[in-house]
C-alpha cells in the first residue's frame, strides 16, 4: 500500500470517527430532553431556573488527579413553594438514581452527613450517611453550623468521604453525586454565615422566581393531575442510569471544544483587576447615584475555580444547542462559543464575588435603582427579594455589565 492509499485510509478512519461522535452527540442529546420533560414537567415556573440546575449536574467542575469529576453543585436560593425541593427529587428519579434529604439544624454533626461507625453483631460496621447518594438535598444549608458542613465541604470536590474511628479511612462517594443546598432569604435568625470555601465549592448560585397568577393556577391543575396519574412516567422513554448519566458528562467534557480565544476570554471575565479597570464608568455612575465617591467595586481575589466552572458549564450549554432543553437553541455543535458563556456566566460569579466595603454598605440604597436596569428574567427572579438581598440585585447588575464592556476577543 502505497503513502497515497494509507493517507486516504487514515482520512476515511477520520471521518468514521467524527461520524461516531456526531451521532453519540445527538444520541445524548435525546437522552438529556428526555430529563428535561420530566423535571420541567413537573415544576411550574421555573424553566430558567430548572435549566441551570440540569447544566450543573451536567458540568465537571474540577476534575481532580485521582480522576474523580466533581459536579457542579448548587445552591438554590427562593421563597418557600418555588420548587427547590422538587427540583433535586425529580432530577434523581430522572436520572435513575438514588436521593437524600437533610433537613439542616443547629444540632447536626458531620457524621449526620457522612455517615458513621456502629456495631453489628459484635464488628464495627460503617453505615453510610445521607451523602452517599446520587442526588443530595441539604435543605435550609445555612442552618447547619460549619464543623457540621466539613463533610460536605469535602464531598462537593474529592468525591469521598472522611471518617475517623481510631484511624481515619475514606469512603468514596456514588457517581454522579450531585448535592443541592437551598437558602431562604425570608429566614434571619438561627444562621450560620457560609464560608467563602464552601460558597467557591458550588458551580452555581440559582434563584427561584415567585410564580405569577397564571403559573400558580397552573399549578392547582397540575396538583390535581397527580393523583389522577397524569404524573406518572411516560413508559415510551427508557430511563436513564446513573451510568448512563456520567457517560453522558463524561463525552461533554472530552468532546466539546474550547479554543485558546474563548479560554482567554474565560479568563479576562474572572480577574478582579479587569473587571475593575473595564467598569471604571460604571462605578462613576453609583457614585453619582449613591452621592458619595467609590474607590473601588471589588475587593478580593478570585481563584482558579469559577474559570473552571465557567469552562465546564458552557461546554454544557454548547452540547445542548439545538437539543429543544431550555433556551439553547440553534444548531447542533460540540464547541464553545461566547454566547454560551455568557448564557452562565452570572450563574457562576454570583456567589464569589466579593464587593468593596464602601460599595457593601450601599446595596441597600442603591438597589431599588438598580433592579430596574436589570434583564427581565433577573427582574422577574429579584422582584420579591430585593430588600431581602440587596447585595445580590447589585452584584448581579455588575455582572450584566461585565458581558456588555468585556469583549470576546483582544
């Protein structure tokens, strides 16, 4: 065989190959609609919120040396009956899997998530703790005290879990294992304030919208379709495994490109220093609002973590385009383009951001003004939480602002 026959053989292998991919690409394609129709069917409201929530558990978030591809946890934050809850239970029967609840208290320990020793017929015997499933709910997490949160703080990144009984030993964590942690901005007594570890540690921060006249009928008829069946699972689709559902991560990680241009941008969207020097007018603009001068908007440093979540996430969101999940629309495709960044990128600073102290004392005066500048969706999710979380109303309108001043290219 000559060089010519070899190269045309190695071209056909080639196209073969991409062939394969292309097909897998839309095959799990159908395979993720398929969790977005029973999720979003049962959740009323809430597409962009249930969206994020699906990306997440989709995203690796920090592939580790050992292998393990941490999730993309989040916390969910809303007035009660939005749907948190259901969210994490529905998403674990759709993927097949296993779930937990824990209800978080003052009086919880680490072994209350983790798991703990005990003794069964003269042996000691380790008996897995609520973390130990596919989906996890850690309800009202802030109600836990911190050394009671180690656990998790652990298994949001390494996969395992640490217990010490005479000698520390490590239990690894079923795959996937999403956790979810709701907050209820209503609640301001019994808290526990959540260290910037744990908060770098969740992919996403996600808030739940108050439902609108129409969503809650809507509602009442779908309650009442539950117990005539109407919820029961459509038996035409064959569910998915957990298995399936890190294979399904695993080929979006591996097979979504992202080019060195969108990396950089990645980058510039994650140092302090830029987005500082970029919204100098509008840090000119609170002064004039707030009547006093601002040195700076920011303060801190932000890691390597939210370049890497954002990484993971809009890989996501590109190998869902053209799939009818939520709002990825166009054509199908396995790389990453800006507009999938951007689609995320607030989702992923909201919680890392670290606000100058003269600009945290302001939030609550400048957030009324600010709220209205906001997009629709994020006027619609802060219209009943703005003087709740006046902090977040203007971190998110500094975020709206970084994508319009930052450019894609430089």
């Amino acid at each position: 065989m000559g060089p010519a026959s070899r190269g045309g053989e190695a071209h056909r292998a080639e196209e073969r190959g991409a062939a394969e991919i292309r097909e897998r690409h839309l095959h799990y394609q159908r395979r993720i609609a398929t969790i977005w129709r029973k999720v979003a069917g049962v959740i009323v409201g809430q597409e962009a919120a249930v969206f994020r929530g699906l990306v997440g558990s989709l995203s690796v978030f920090q592939p580790n040396v050992g292998g393990f591809p941490a999730n993309g946890h989040c916390t969910f934050i809303g007035l009660p009956g939005t749907g948190k809850s259901t969210m994490a239970s529905v998403l674990a029967r759709a993927i097949g899997g296993t779930f937990s609840r824990i209800q978080c208290t003052a009086d919880l320990l680490p072994r209350d998530f983790t798991g703990s020793f005990v003794e069964k017929e003269g042996s000691l015997v380790f008996e897995r703790g609520p973390l130990f499933a596919n989906v996890v709910l850690c309800d009202e997490y802030n109600r836990a005290p911190e050394k009671a949160r180690s656990g998790v703080l652990q298994a949001k990144i390494e996969g395992f879990v640490s217990v010490t009984f005479g000698e520390e030993r490590a239990f690894p964590l079923p795959r996937p294992n999403i956790i979810f942690m709701t907050l209820n901005p209503m609640e301001v007594s019994g808290l526990y304030q959540i260290g910037d570890a744990d908060r770098d540690r969740s992919l996403f921060q996600i808030f739940f919208a108050p439902l609108r006249p129409e969503e809650r009928i809507r509602l009442l008829e779908r309650a009442e379709g539950f117990l005539d069946g109407e919820a029961a699972e459509d038996g035409a689709e064959e569910p998915l495994t957990p298995g399936e559902f890190e294979e399904i991560r695993s080929f979006i990680w591996t097979e979504v490109a992202a080019s060195r241009l969108l990396k950089e941008y990645l980058v510039r969207l994650t140092e302090v220093e830029q987005l500082e020097a970029r919204l100098a007018p509008v840090r000119r603009q609170l002064e004039d609002l707030a009547g006093v001068p601002l040195s700076a908007l920011f303060s801190g440093y932000l890691a390597e973590r939210p370049a890497l979540g954002l990484l993971g996430a809009s890989k996501v969101v590109a190998f869902l385009r053209g799939s009818g999940v939520g709002p990825a629309d166009g054509i199908p495709r396995l790389w990453v383009a800006p507009s999938d960044v951007r689609e995320i990128y607030p989702d992923v600073m909201n919680h890392r951001i670290r606000l100058s102290e003269e600009l945290e004392v302001l939030c609550p005066k400048l957030a009324p003004h600010l709220l209205e500048k906001l997009s629709e969706e994020d006027r619609r999710s802060f219209s009943s939480l703005a003087a709740l979380l006046p902090r977040e109303v203007v971190v998110r309108y500094l975020l709206q602002e970084v994508l319009y001043r930052v450019p894609d290219l430089e």
